[in-house]
C-alpha cells in the first residue's frame, strides 16, 4: 500500500504539479531567478555574517540553516542512483529542475517573510502553516493544521530517525564503529544544540555548512582539475544522454527525465514548504530579500552540489554503463572517489555524509518545533518533551532498520507538499505583489528595497514583525517622501 501510494504521489501527481508551477512561477515572475541572480551574492557580504543590534538572526544564518537541510544523502547517494538508473542524462534534468526549483524556492520563502510572526526573544517564526492560515483566511486554518501535523510527523520525527540510522550505518561502515554507539554520542550533541533554541542551532549551521558544504567542493574541485581535459566530454555525454542521443541506459530518455527530476525535487526541496520555515526566521527590509536568498540555496544544492557528484563518478575509471546498474547510492559515490583520489575517498565520502546527516537532524527538529509552535506558541513543557523525544529517536534511530518509516515518510512528505504547493498556487498573486513592490523601488533608483505594511493593509500582516531597524525605518520614510513629491509634481 505504501509502494502504491509513494508511485501515485511521487511517480505522477507531485513531479507534474512541481514542474508546471515551477513553470509558472518562472515565467509569471520573469525569470526572477535570473534577473536577481547577481544580487543573490549580497549575503557573502561581512555585513551578513552577523546578527543585527537587536539580535534578530541574519539572512545568511537562515540561508545557512536551509542548506543544512537540503544538503543530505540525496546530494551524495541520491545523484548515483539517478546515473545508474536514468544514465548521465538525469544529471541534465537535474539541473533543469533546479533552475525552475529556484523560482518556486523564491515564492515561498518571500510569502513565509511576508507572513512571519513576532516572538518575545526577539526571533521570528513563519511557513507554510502561517502564510495559509493568514494568506489565505481562517476558513483555511483546517489545512494550515493539517499542514502542520504532516510537517511534524515527516521531519521532525520519521526523518529525524532516518538520518540518526544514516549516521551511524555510514560511521560504522567507514570506521568499524558499532551503531549504538554512535546513536548515543549523536544524541547528547544533538540534546546540546537543540536545547538551546533556534539561535543555537543557527550558530552551529553557520560553522558546520561552510565546512561540510565547502570540504566536499574542495575535493571535487581537486576531481576535476586532475581530469580537466576531460570535462568537455562528459558535459557532452550528459546532453547528449539527456535527449537519447547516448546508447540508451535503463529506461532511454524516460528513465533520464524522470529521475533527473525526481532526484533533483528529493534533493533540493523546492516547492515541499521545509524551506520557508527556516527563511521566515530573518530579519530582512524586505520579504523579497529572502526568497533571493533562498533562491541561491537551491543553486547551491543542486547545481553546484550535486554536480560535484556527478562528475566525480562520470569522470572516474570505474564508470560503465554495461556494469553500473550493479552498484549504487553510496557505494557507487565511494568508488569512484576512491579511483580518484585513493583509498581515503570512501572514508571521505562517509564523513561527508556523517556531516550532511548531522546538519539534517538539526534542520530537522527546527521544522518539528516550529509545527509545534503553531499550535502550542510558547509552552515550555512541550518543547522540552519533543527535545527529549528527539534524543531518544537519535538512539532508536541508529539501531533499528527503517524501511518502513522511510516509505511511511516519504507518502506524509508527498501529502506536505500536496498542501504546500496548493496554497503557492493560490497565493500566487500575492507573491507577484510583493514582487513588484520589489521590483518598483529597484526601478526607481532604491538600493535597498524596504517593505512598508500600510501598502498591504488588505493582508493580514504581523506588523511588529515588520518593525524596520533605524536605518531601514529612514530608507522607508525618504521613499515615502520621493513618493509624496513625485504625486504632487
């Protein structure tokens, strides 16, 4: 029943509903991925790198923390399973749903901003949950509910599970160390972090993405520079594979189409609504700020991570398409790795993977407190009990075998995005508002857009959560008087 289920959603309902809408969101907006590419790289800026005198966390903190969950097993095991079953075709189709990934990635997280709430410490919470129930009416609460428990269940519980089994099979693979073992110190690390709230977690990602993130690049820059002249080439195959003009592998061209998108969407997480849970957590001037940004969490994940695999098994000796449906997933990544670099690839890879896990289960248990939130707002009691829950899930998790809780998971994460990507669609025009308040202050000579609330006095907005910091409240107040002098000339 749950093979049945996850090829219904998975196989047809869901890949058609994320390439249509990233289709439309990609031409409604004007190619907004594109047009506001460069401006992506303002988050690099040292500025960034800090939270602001208030202490709100900065937008590169919830860049950061996006990425720590989008960046997981599906960037190291998910890409070979896409070669060895689609061909080196589905790395071109990856990378197209990637780009289109960027633009639904920019709607929902530039409506999580618009939508965000206000709490007592100085952060923010906001998601798909709060953008439904406050975009979309109260009669809508029922599915901002639903959409809530489906969150909860999938991330915060069922994936958590997975990615502590994950850690330690991979540990104990590369290094001979039991998983119990592993399960428990997984768990006092995670008990640390995660008891000290969003900001902690916010804190650990900034240090431990950049690493992980930029280890793995490294080694696959290293890749690519012992076998340059053969870049060209293998470039070549995977166009060339994309469009059945390569000796067909595995199902032709369909093969290739259909996992280079399915493992692109599993991977990137564009359009399934975790990332705007972590988005609404900035303070920015303007909610399109954030859907930019978050926008370059999907390049990041899919055409720059992703990539980084691909080419290290395509361009490795030990890749034939006669003999590769044989191997697969992370074995077939360690191989190759391997033929590289030596011997110390594979145990590369399972740190790699080790960090990729690690950050996940983090990024996880945000999204499960924040679907909690939502019902609960501040009681303490609560919280603690699911931290507590999430430490014995780190050391259940390690030990057990978790097929089942994988499929059941992946049917509760097809009906998460199910709920998510009808709200985008409704909310769409919404979207283009704030894009075009955006896009408007750009074309008029502003810099630094700012987001001025008594424009959208028809939204149920949390105005305390739209309080500017000085010099974004002065910017706000020049527009408005630009504005004023422009209507009476």
């Amino acid at each position: 029943m749950l093979d049945f289920l996850n090829d219904l959603l998975w196989g047809k309902v869901l890949i058609g509903m994320l390439v249509v809408l990233g289709l439309t969101f990609t031409i409604g907006s004007r190619f907004v991925q594109f047009r506001y590419f460069g401006r992506m790289f303002k988050i690099l800026s040292p500025s960034s790198f800090k939270s602001d005198q208030h202490g709100h966390l900065s937008s590169l903190q919830a860049l950061l923390l996006s990425v720590a969950g989008r960046v997981g097993g599906g960037n190291i095991a998910g890409v070979a399973v896409a070669i060895t079953l689609g061909g080196p075709g589905a790395i071109f189709w990856m990378w197209v749903v990637g780009l289109m990934g960027m633009a639904t990635s920019y709607f929902e997280c530039t409506l999580a901003q618009t939508f965000k709430t206000a709490e007592s410490d100085g952060t923010y919470r906001g998601g798909p949950a709060h953008y439904i129930a406050r975009g979309l009416g109260s009669r809508w609460n029922w599915l901002a509910g639903l959409y809530s428990i489906l969150l909860l269940v999938t991330f915060g519980l069922g994936f958590t599970a997975l990615q502590s089994y994950s850690v330690a099979t991979s540990f104990e693979d590369a290094f001979g160390i039991p998983t119990y073992y592993t399960g428990i110190a997984l768990a006092l690390i995670v008990g640390l972090i995660i008891f000290g709230g969003v900001k902690r977690i916010a804190r650990v990602s900034e240090v431990l993405v950049p690493v992980m993130a930029g280890g793995y690049l490294g080694v696959a820059l290293i890749v690519l520079g012992l076998n340059i002249e053969r870049i060209p080439d293998v470039v070549i195959l995977i166009v060339k594979s994309a469009f059945g003009l390569e000796p067909a592998i595995g199902g032709g061209i369909g093969a290739a189409i259909l996992m280079g998108v399915k493992r692109g969407l599993f991977s990137n997480e564009a359009g399934l609504g975790s990332a705007p849970n972590a988005a609404a957590i900035a303070y920015v001037p303007h909610p399109a700020n954030q859907g930019i940004v978050q926008s370059f969490s999907v390049f990041i994940d899919t055409l720059v991570l992703c990539s980084c695999t691909a080419f290290i098994i395509l361009l490795s000796g030990i890749y034939d398409p006669a003999t590769i449906a044989n191997q697969g997933g992370v074995a077939l990544t360690q191989m190759a790795l391997a033929d590289h670099v030596g011997e110390w690839g594979r145990m590369f890879v399972s740190v790699a993977l080790l960090l990729f896990g690690f950050s996940t289960i983090l990024y996880n248990y945000y999204l499960g407190e924040n679907s909690i939130h939502f019902f609960t707002k501040d009681n303490a009691n609560v919280f603690n009990g699911f931290r507590v829950l999430i430490i014995c899930l780190c050391c259940w998790g390690a030990i057990m075998d978790l097929g089942t809780v994988f499929a059941f998971a992946d049917v509760t994460m097809g009906l998460l995005a199910l709920a998510n990507l009808f709200a985008l669609a409704l909310l769409f025009k919404t979207g283009l508002r704030i894009m075009k308040d955006y896009d408007q202050q750009l074309a008029q000579g502003h810099a630094d857009p700012v987001f001025d609330p008594t424009s959208f006095s028809d939204l149920d907005l949390d105005t305390t959560a739209w309080e500017l910091e000085p010099e974004h409240e002065r910017l706000k107040k020049q527009r408005k008087a630009s504005v004023k002098a422009s209507a009476s000339s």
